[in-house]
C-alpha cells in the first residue's frame, strides 16, 4: 500500500502528539486505512537527534563526497525540499479522514521507540514499536521525510513543551546559537 498522508498535530487534552498515516490507493472511492500514533514529549526528546543522526547518515552513504558537510546538506535539502511541497500544495491539502480500515486498532497506539532502517540509495525505513504491541514501518521518501520533519516541528511548537526541535544550519539556529554565546 503507498502512504497517501501524514498528519501530525497536538492534542492538548492527552498532551501527547497524535501522528496519523494513511494508506491505500490514490483516487476516488479507493480503500484507506490508518493507522494512528501517540508521541510523547519524553518520546519526542529522543526521536530528533535520532532524526537528526538518520538523515546526516542518509547524506553520507547517498553522497559519500559530501560526507564532511552532511549536516549543512541536510539543512539545505530540508529547505528546498519543503519549499517544492509547499508550492506543490503539499501542505495545503487538508488531512482526509475517510479511512474504511484500521489494521492496528481506531485508537492511538502509544509509541514508546521508534528505531531508523537506513539503506544507501533507499527511503528511510521508520519502525514504530507501541506499548505491548507489535512494531509497524513506516516509508519515508526523502521529501516526505523532511515534510514529517516540518509537521513534528509545527506540533511541538503548538504543544508548548519548551522543545525547539532545530535543523542545525537554519535560520532558527544560527540564532540560538549567536543568543547563546
């Protein structure tokens, strides 16, 4: 089944991040299933230096030459990445919440680890491992990658943990670090 969107939003009254994936085929009247995550701010604090390390490592063994640069190769994909989905529409189109079918249950599963699968010249391979359950994978191609990326952000953001999640390199950064020093 192919992923067809990626909603990541804050739910003050669980005070968790809901993470909601749907599948099945592009078009009209086609099945949908989801397939929806809670993520904790414990879990999250973890998850983006984890995201962080998978993606400069992707940079690594796709461009090998690159391999000194790979964390301003990183911030300089995710800008360009996210500007082509922002003038594809990518954001723009609102989350369709007409899943038929959902394999792992209507409730959110509560994701204690998520462990990265990184292949040269693959998408990255996200394993979700909720409480008590069996793991699922996600895909992510690099574009979407970056997009869950912008969603994480914008959610933790809205959750007001007192957590920047910050691609090193961005504009975001280069300031924290000059109020810093």
């Amino acid at each position: 089944m192919e992923l067809l969107q990626i909603q990541v939003t804050y739910q003050a009254e669980q005070d968790r991040i809901l993470a909601r994936f749907s599948f099945g085929e592009a078009g009209e009247g086609k099945e949908k299933q989801e397939i929806q995550a809670h993520i904790t701010r414990r879990l999250l604090l973890q998850l983006w230096p984890t995201t962080l390390q998978a993606l400069a490592t992707q940079v690594v063994l796709n461009k090998p030459e690159a391999a000194h640069a790979s964390a301003d190769i990183v911030q300089m994909e995710h800008e360009s990445l996210l500007k082509q989905m922002r003038e594809d529409g990518g954001f723009a189109n609102p989350y369709e919440a007409g899943a038929q079918t959902f394999p792992r249950g209507e409730a959110p599963l509560l994701i204690q680890t998520i462990n990265f699968n990184i292949v040269a010249g693959a998408p990255i391979c996200l394993q979700f491992f909720p409480a008590g359950e069996d793991a699922f994978e996600i895909t992510l191609p690099e574009s979407l990658m970056h997009g869950f990326c912008s969603l994480l952000q914008a959610a933790a953001r809205e959750a007001d943990w007192g957590v920047d999640l910050v691609i090193p390199g961005s504009e975001r950064s280069a300031t924290a670090s000059y109020m810093l020093n």
